[in-house]
C-alpha cells in the first residue's frame, strides 16, 4: 500500500493513472477575506483502467483497474489570478493551488478508508 498527499501547483503522477484539474467556469470569483486572494474553482478528473471521473474538492473516488486500486481523496482546488504572495497559503505565486491524498493498493488488498469520510 501506497499513501501520498500532494500539495502545490501541480499534481501527482500516479502509475497508469491520469490526474487532472480544470476550472469551473460558471462559478463566482471573490476574494478571500484575510490576504484577498482571488481564486476561481477548479474541479478533478481521474483516468485509470479505462474509467474516467470528475470530482469536486472534499469527494472521494475510487478506480480499480482488476490489478490495482486507486482511492482518491480531493482536498482543495482553485486556480489563484490575483494574490498577495506574503499573506497567502499554499503556492505563493498565481496559478493552480491543488491538493489531494491517495491511496494505491492492490485489487485484494482495499483499505478500508470510512474513518476519513
């Protein structure tokens, strides 16, 4: 079992896996009260075993390929187009500010996740 937690601008390549983050375009932009980021919504999609999905930040899916399982936890996703570097969480620069957490098993050995839900 593999567990790993990506945070940053970019995402995690994931073995045989595609991961992927796009904007919600028909979202509102507004500023973040403390540092007032500007931020547009993103949304994920994952390809693997033939399967492709889309989820939001704070969904879970999961893919199964027959060799291996893929447990995908969304944290947080939004693309930044004004930010003040000194004041802000995560990436410090404009652009994508992702995370998410993911589990690789093999197809028998499925963790059982409940307690993160």
């Amino acid at each position: 079992m593999m567990v790993a937690a990506s945070r940053g601008n970019n995402l995690p390549s994931i073995s045989d896996a595609t991961i992927a983050a796009k904007p919600v375009f028909d979202a509102e932009l507004g500023p973040e009260l403390t540092c007032g980021t500007v931020a547009q919504p993103q949304e994920f999609s994952a390809e693997f075993g033939g399967e492709i999905v889309r989820f939001a930040p704070g969904e879970q899916v999961e893919l199964d390929d027959g060799a291996h399982h893929l447990t995908i936890h969304g944290v947080h996703a939004e693309r930044r187009v004004i930010l003040l570097p000194e004041c802000a969480e995560g990436p410090d620069t404009l652009g994508d500010d992702l995370e998410l957490v993911y589990v690789w098993t093999g197809s028998q050995q499925q963790p059982d996740l409940s307690y993160m839900s």
